[in-house]
C-alpha cells in the first residue's frame, strides 16, 4: 500500500516544443510528488500536457527546464544510454495501442521482454504464463494478437509491461478503448499488482468512472497542474 516513500518527484517542470517559429508551451512548471505503492490518476483535457509529462516522468523525454527524481535520482539531464537503463530497470510502460507483435502468441509477447533483460529474474515462459492467468488470460495464452478481442489484447500488453517486474507502471490512455467492463477489469488487476508487489502506478485518463478508482487525481490544465474539481472536456 502507499508509503511515504517517494518515488516521482517534479520541480518545476517546463517542456516547450517549437513547432515551425512558434513554441508550444506543453508543461509551464509541474511540481508534485507521487509514494511508493499509490496509484495515481492523471487527468486534464485533451492537450493538456498529460502524455508529455508521462514521457518525461519515464525518461521518454527531457525536460526544457526544470528536475525529475525517480527514486531520488535526477534523470533530466541524463544521456539515452543511462536513461535506456533506468527505464529497463525500474519502468512499465503501457500504451494505449498496444503494440503487440502480430506474428507471436500472448504468452511469447509477454515472455519477449524476460528474454531481453539484461539479468533475467523470471523464467520467461513460466512468468509469462503466472501474469497472463492472473490477468484472466490462462485460457488464451496461445492466442495470436488477431485472435484476441480488444480487452484481451490490453491485458497482454499490460501482463508485458509487468514482465521484468518494474517498481514504477506508467500507463497512457490503459482503458482509452475498452468497454465499461474491460476497463474495470485493468483496474483490479493493476490494484492486484500494486497489493502483491508494492508496484506505483501512474495512469493517465480522460474517463471520469476510471480516476475514481485510483487513490488520488492529479489535474493538468493547459501545462499547469491545479487544484479542486475541473471539468474534462474531450
Ligand atoms: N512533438 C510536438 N511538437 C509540438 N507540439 C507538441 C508535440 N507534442 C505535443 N505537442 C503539444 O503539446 C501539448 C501537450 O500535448 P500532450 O500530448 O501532452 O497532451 P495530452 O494532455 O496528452 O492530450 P490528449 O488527451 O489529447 O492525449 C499539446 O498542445 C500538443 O499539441
Ligand atoms: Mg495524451
């Protein structure tokens, strides 16, 4: 459950793009502070900066100014390499189109990223095969991405992005197409993951019923974090 470890924290976070000989102010300096164990919504309307600071929180990006801690290690002037390695150290990624390599079934997709760790904790297809059962997918672990419906195919890639066993999940739009009922089961199991193995859970979302089930609610308006209730125009 949520301590007062930190994991994530931003200070003065800014990120501006030049698009043709203008700049798109993206985030106008974001602090906050996310613990071990929370799981955390991040909401905002479309163009608000969420993605961006996502990618900036993974070390996808860096920052125009400002710090980024992850586990108390400033990782906003860090070079790809170094970046390459925490991520693969410490960071889950799920995407909101999948990703998943046509060609291998649930159980390879989700055993790939074992295969590729430097020191492997798991026995790739045993792993594979635990997450993708606790996921609901025990019976569809031979199944190709095609033969999966959309809900299935986002529990995969959720099972991969937990593969090598990351402290910290970080998950763009994880519901962004599913139905009610889909979403819902992604949720339990993400709180399933956090109850067995601690993990921090960051979640950007535009659906209201899905931030009500995280701990807590981070809005972005317009690059800036605020407080108290907005509403999420899509
Ligand atoms: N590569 C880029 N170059 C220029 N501007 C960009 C770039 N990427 C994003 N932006 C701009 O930065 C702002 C924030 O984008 P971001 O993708 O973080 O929004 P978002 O909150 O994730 O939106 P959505 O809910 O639609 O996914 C937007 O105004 C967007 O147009
Ligand atoms: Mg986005």
């Amino acid at each position: 459950m949520a301590s007062t470890q930190t994991v994530i924290r931003t200070q003065g976070v800014v990120k501006e793009l030049p698009l043709g000989n203008t700049t798109v102010h993206a985030l106008r300096g974001v602090d906050m502070e996310i613990f071990a164990g929370e799981i955390v919504g991040i909401i905002g309307p479309s163009g608000s900066g969420k993605s961006t600071l996502l990618g900036l929180i993974g070390g996808l990006d860096t920052p125009t100014r400002g710090t980024i801690e992850i586990d108390g290690v400033d990782i906003s002037h860090m070079n790809e390499d170094r970046l390459t390695e925490i991520r693969n150290e410490k960071i889950g990624f799920i995407f909101q189109f999948f990703n998943l390599i046509p060609t291998l079934t649930a159980l390879e997709n989700v055993a790939l990223p074992i295969q590729f760790a430097r020191k492997p904790q798991f026995n790739p297809d045993k792993r594979a095969k635990e997450l993708l059962t606790m996921l609901g997918l025990g019976d569809r672990l031979r199944h190709r991405p095609s033969e999966l419906s959309g809900g299935q195919q986002q529990r995969v890639a959720i099972a991969r992005a937990l593969a090598n066993n990351p402290p910290l999940l970080l998950a763009d739009e994880p519901t962004g197409n599913l139905d009610t009922e889909s979403g819902a089961m992604v949720m339990q199991a993400l709180r399933d993951i956090r109850e067995k193995s601690g993990t921090t859970v960051v979640i950007v979302t535009h659906d209201a019923a899905i931030a009500q089930q995280t701990d807590r609610v981070l809005t972005l308006v317009d690059g800036t974090l605020v407080h108290g209730v907005v509403p999420v125009v899509q």
